[in-house]
C-alpha cells in the first residue's frame, strides 16, 4: 500500500509538473496579433473594439497597434508586411495574426481571429511572420498560411454561375459604370466614320477584319490603361490625401459633366469637346489612308493606331469613371487574376455599343449610329455616378469597398 502510494505521489508531481510548465510556457509566449488602421476608417473603429473586448477574453494575447498617420515606423512597418502577403492587400484594417494576414472586418473575420487565437495559443506550430519583418529576418514562403476565402452568401447570375454577394457589387458597378462610360461621343464618331468607308468595300471579309481590328484594338488599350491604373492604385490606396484628392477629382469632374448636359439640352447635337474640326479632320484622313491601303497588314496597322489614338483622347473626355472604377478595385483585397476579370468586363460593357453599332452596320450595310440622347444621358448618369463616388471616397471611404 505505501508503495502504491510513493507511486501515485510520483505520478502526481510529474503532471503537476507538466502543467506548470505548460502554463508558464503558454504565460512566457504570448499570441501577438498586429493591428494596422487608420483612425478615419469605420471598419478599424469596429476591429480596435472588438480587438479590446478579445484582449479581456484571452489573457495570453498581445495587440500591438499600428496607426498608419501616427508615424513613418507604422506605415513603413505595414507597407513592409503588405508586401510580404501580397500587394492586393493595401487595404485597412490589416490584422496579422502568425502567418495569416486578414483584412477587412466583418461576423466572418470575427470568427477567423477567434479560431486563429485558439489554434496558436495550444500550439507553438507555427511562424509570427510580423516579428520576423520586425527583427529584419528573411520571411520564407512556407511561413505564409492562408484562411478559405469566404465571401458569404451566393447569388445565381446567368452566365457567372453562382457569385458571391460582395462580388457581385462589383460585378454590377463594372456593368454599370462600363455602359455609361461607353456611350461617350469622342470614339463614337470616328468608328461611324470608318463604317461610312467600309461598307462601300466590296471584300467581305476585309470590312469585318478592319472593324474588328478597331474595335480589339480599342479594349486592349482600355484594359492595359485600366490595369496600369489599378498598380498605381493598389500602391497609394492607404494614404489619405491621395484618396482626399481622387474624392476632389471626382466632385470636380461630375459637376463639369452634369453642366455639359445642361449646356447640351439648349443643342440638337453633343460632340467630343476635346477634340475640333481640324484634328477630326486629320483622323479621317487616318482612316481614309488606311482603309484605302491595298496591303491588308498595313490596313490593319493604320486602323489600330487611329484607334490608340482615339481612345487616348477619349479618356481625356471621360477619365474619370475607369478612373475611379479601378480606385474602386485598388480598395479591396483580392487575387490579381479577379481584378482583371472585373476590368475585363468593365472593358466588354464599354465597347457594347460600339460592338451592336458595328455589326448592325456590317450586316445591314447601312450605317447606324446611336441617338444622341444616348450621349447626353450618360453625361447625366456618368457625371451623378462620379459625385457619388467622391461623396463616398470623401467622408464614407469604408462605404465604397462594397461590401
């Protein structure tokens, strides 16, 4: 029986201590989460509280806070760790628990931090890839984790199949603000001109080819100035006077256009105020010059670099909405490949009426153009559409990731 006993006392000591030194090891290494705001964004506000009501919770967690605007350490430090994770992630909040960057905050996000908490504070398996950027060491892939990607709730979209709720804003915007920006009169006119020359072309197949090369020519420039945008965007996204300024931008250029439609009720016809009578006349000639080429490959040449062109200065008319359109995109946290997809549609969504113009045209063989109403309508729509936005950017910029 004594020996029973010794042995049970033997027993006790070695759980007793296991646990102490369990506990003094959970104490002794703490849960660091690393919390990247800025004091202006609604999102972080909500984050920072629930962050404090977890601290209570949790004793063997630490939150570090980083407010962006605060110093030139915080956002060095979270420029550091955005690129480390990916450079779609410019957004905040950022919260950066191990080896898992979250942003945004959502019921969703509130149930990815508790599960990682739980997970790290039972287990020392894993890397705190902030506290290696901190200490200057080198971050290996490896030490990189990746939650599911949830979105929420589906909805069914035909064609699209089943899109995300979230996905589908955007989805919605890029159609949207794509027509509108499509139906501008500055590339309009000079595609109704081609038409005019080429359905007196007897070749067939030489009036789709030289239409079609317009027309590609003219979303492939759109797309790649959008893209080049969307760097830029996704690069500035955090800081706040780039953001005020783009709002500005915005205002600015919606009340010029919604004064255009004003102005152009008084007229029977609405135009491209950038260009004149004289540079439409040197495109013509473009035109005249390149339909008239005998050499197909030099045709298509010509075609397309009037339709670079054009397209230039057509943004000069309607900048604005693909720019804002892509600030849009620069705001939230997404797979590169899903950026250009929404620009892409963007892209189709603009070249629409052109595209319905042109094939119309080729098989009819008369040209039809779009009423003018059409134009002055969505300087309308498109001028609203940029103040809105600006609003947003301006005084609700959490609002404009549409989510």
């Amino acid at each position: 029986m004594k020996k029973i006993t010794h042995v049970l006392v033997f027993f006790f000591l070695i759980i007793a201590s296991f646990v102490f030194y369990t506990v003094k090891v959970s104490a002794s290494s703490p849960v660091n989460l690393y919390f990247f705001y800025d004091i202006t964004c609604g999102h972080c506000q909500e984050e920072d509280a629930y962050l404090s009501l977890l601290e209570s919770e949790y004793p063997d967690i630490v939150v570090n806070r980083y407010e962006l605007s605060e110093s030139d350490y915080n956002l060095a430090l979270y420029d550091s760790v955005r690129e480390t994770f990916g450079k779609s992630m410019s957004l905040t909040p950022l919260l950066v628990i191990g080896g898992v960057a979250l942003t945004g905050f959502s019921e969703q996000t509130e149930t990815d931090i508790v599960s990682l908490i739980e997970r790290y504070t039972t287990s020392t398996d894993y890397v705190d890839v902030t506290e290696k950027i901190i200490n200057g060491e080198t971050v290996d892939r490896d030490d990189i984790e990746y939650l599911r990607f949830s979105w929420g709730d589906y909805v069914y979209i035909p064609i699209f199949g089943n899109v995300s709720v979230d996905s589908f804003s955007l989805i919605v915007a890029a159609i949207v603000i794509g027509l509108v920006d499509g139906f501008n009169p500055c590339a309009m006119w000079i595609l109704l001109f081609l038409i005019t020359l080429l359905v007196e072309l007897p070749d067939k197949k030489r009036r789709w080819t030289l239409g079609i090369a317009f027309l590609l020519t003219s979303g492939i420039f759109y797309f790649l100035i959008m893209t080049t945008w969307l760097k830029i965007g996704i690069s500035i996204a955090a800081i706040k006077w780039v953001r005020i300024a783009i709002a500005s931008f915005a205002l600015a250029f919606g009340i010029y256009n919604i004064t255009r439609f004003v102005i152009s009720l008084r007229h029977r016809e609405t135009g491209c105020d950038v260009t004149n009578v004289k540079m439409k006349r040197k495109f013509q000639d473009m035109v005249r010059s390149s339909v008239a080429k005998k050499n197909i490959l030099m045709a298509i040449f010509g075609i397309m670099l009037v339709a670079i062109a054009v397209n230039f200065l057509e943004l000069a008319c309607s900048a604005g909405l693909p720019l804002l359109f892509t600030q849009i995109l620069a705001y939230r946290s997404l797979p590169y490949a899903i950026y250009l997809m929404y620009i892409g549609i963007y892209v189709f969504f603009f070249l629409v009426d052109d595209i319905a113009v042109f094939v119309i045209s080729m098989i009819t063989l008369e040209v039809k153009g779009i009423s003018n109403r059409f134009g002055k309508v969505s300087q309308l729509v498109g001028g609203a559409i940029m103040i809105a936005i600006g609003i947003l950017l301006m005084f609700f910029p959490t609002i404009i990731m549409l989510s």
